[in-house]
C-alpha cells in the first residue's frame, strides 16, 4: 500500500492506494473528510488550478498599492518623512510572505465520479510527487487489465473498447480477444 502525505498550511491531505481503490482524506482546521475512488471512475486527464487565500491576497495588494503611492509622494516632496514608507514596505513585505506561503497549486485527476481526486502539485516535492501520480496510474492499469482482461472469461466488446479507451490495454491485445468472441 503506498501513501503520500502533503501538507501545505493549513491542510494535510493523505492519499492511499489500495489494491482496488484510491483514499483521498483531507484535514483542515475545520474538518477531516475522507472519499475513496474506484480505479474504474479515475481517467487518464489531469488539469491545473491555483489557490490564493483571498484576505491574505486583497491585504498584500492594497499595501503595495499604498506604499508606491507613498514612495511617489515622497519623491514629489508632499511628503518629508521617509518613516511611512518604510514602515509601510515593511507590511507590504510580510503580507507578500504570508501571501506566497498560503498560495497553492493543485493537479485535479479526473474521474467518472461527482467527487474530485484533488493533489497539491509537487507536495512534499516535484520527485515524490510525481513518482506517486506514476505508481498510482500503474496500480490503476494493473488492477483493470487484472479485474476485466486477464482474469474475465466472459468479457464482451464494450469491455474491450473500453479497456482499450483507457489505454489498459494494447490494440493487439484488444484485436486478439476481440477475434475470440
């Protein structure tokens, strides 16, 4: 059984391959939640999203908007005192960290169901992460051309397409067990 823990403040998410299934749990503050996904219903497509916590954001912007508004103002001379500035730069500087330490990208894996398999992308790190997404993808191809090919006597055509649509298997394969039927 494999697992990848990811944390990026403030959630942990946990993903579990079992030999039939994906576990998603996350955890938040507010709440834990976990969902399993049959490998029938993951599809090979994934898409990219970001994430800003908005407050953080909207406070980060407006103190850099004031302090070049600030900065120019003291260039003009309608200001004497470079205090403001500075103290102002200093908290556009911090809102900017806090900003960048709660910003997220995630990989959403596609799937049949009406719930999402949703990762945070290259948590803990670019390698790990993208060892586990190729582990999970080969359990996922092992486990269908097990369950529906190899181990189906009694396998019709629309199981072949679509095993073959979803790249378990080859169009040889699928050639050959479609001349059996």
């Amino acid at each position: 059984m494999h697992r990848l823990k990811q944390k990026k403040f403030p959630e942990t998410r946990t993903i579990i391959l079992h030999e039939d299934r994906v576990e998603l749990i996350v955890n938040n503050r507010k709440f834990e939640n976990s969902t399993f996904f049959k490998y029938e219903d993951i599809l090979t497509g994934k898409k990219f999203s970001s994430s800003k916590a908005q407050p953080n954001y909207g406070l980060y912007v407006i103190s850099r908007n004031t302090t070049i508004v600030l900065f120019f103002l003291k260039i003009f001379g309608a200001i004497e005192s470079w205090s403001s500035v500075l103290a102002l730069l200093c908290s556009t500087i911090i809102m900017f960290l806090i900003h960048a330490f709660t910003f997220k990208t995630y990989v959403e894996l596609e799937t049949n169901s009406d719930e999402e398999l949703v990762l945070i992308k290259d948590n803990p790190d670019e390698s790990k992460f993208e060892k586990f997404i190729e582990t999970l993808y080969k359990n996922r191809t092992e486990y269908l051309k097990k369950t529906y090919y190899s181990n189906n006597k009694h396998i019709n055509e629309e199981t072949l397409n679509w095993l073959l649509d979803q790249n378990i298997i080859t169009q040889h394969e699928h050639d050959i067990r479609i001349d059996f039927l």
